[in-house]
C-alpha cells in the first residue's frame, strides 16, 4: 500500500519517538507500506524543522531515508473545490501517486479527512492505523 505522507505527519514522526506518525515509520517494512511525499512536503519539513526540538533533525536524518519523493502533480484535469489552495499540490500529488493521504492538518484538510477525494482515502495518522487493525492487518 502507497501512503502519501503530509509534511505534518513527517514533522511529527521526526518531533516525537511515540505517536501514530512515527508508528508509520516503524511498521512500513513489515507491513509491506510504501511511504511516499513530494519535493512540496520535503520544503516544507525543512522550513519547520528547525521550530522544532534540535532532536528532531536528527531524527528526520534517520527517519528520511524510509520515504519515497515522487513528482508533484499541480493540477488536475477533473473539477476540483479544495479551499486550501496552498495544499492542492499535496492532495493532487497524493492522488497520482498513493492509495492514502495521510496528513495532521485537519483545518486545510477538513472537508476531504475522513472521507475520499477522487477514490482516495484522506486520513489522521491514528484513523490509519485504526482501520488497519480493524481490517486484521494490524
């Protein structure tokens, strides 16, 4: 399974040893999940990275090889009502690239979290991980 990874989540997998977004690291080899972000999220890690503990550079250090970066998709060819235009680029390139969309921003992200756009799952972390248990994959 792809898993498109929001620089929120790559944030807080690198900002904290416990938690569901580190939980993604931790299980992707053995759960047989490809982790997957964009040159878009990438910039934006590096942008708050340093806001963050120093540990967690370090972290990202280790953590950032497990991550596939594909190309970002910046539009669609089908109709689109996304108000956060400043993440289209992360739902669009999810789309193309990955069966979910995992993300922590639930403000930008709220009319799509919990739901699909277009055939594709967008989902916390946690939720994730919750239907993996659910489903017995877990």
């Amino acid at each position: 399974m792809r898993l498109f990874l929001d620089a929120s989540v790559l944030l807080a997998a690198a900002g904290s040893a416990t938690g569901s977004s580190r939980a993604l690291f931790s299980l992707a080899t053995t759960q047989n999940w490809q982790l997957i972000c964009s040159l878009y999220a990438l910039n934006e890690v590096q942008r708050n990275l340093p806001k963050l503990a120093e540990s967690a550079t370090t972290e990202w250090l280790r953590i950032r090889p497990q991550v596939t970066v594909v190309d970002d998709v910046v539009s669609l060819d089908w109709p689109v009502i996304f108000a956060a235009s400043k993440d289209q680029p992360i739902l669009f390139t999810a789309l193309a690239w990955a069966d979910v969309l995992i993300t922590l921003d639930k403000a930008d992200f709220a009319d799509v979290l919990g739901g699909t756009f277009y055939g594709l799952q967008v989902l916390l972390p946690y939720d994730f991980l919750q239907h993996e248990r659910e489903a017995g994959r877990l």
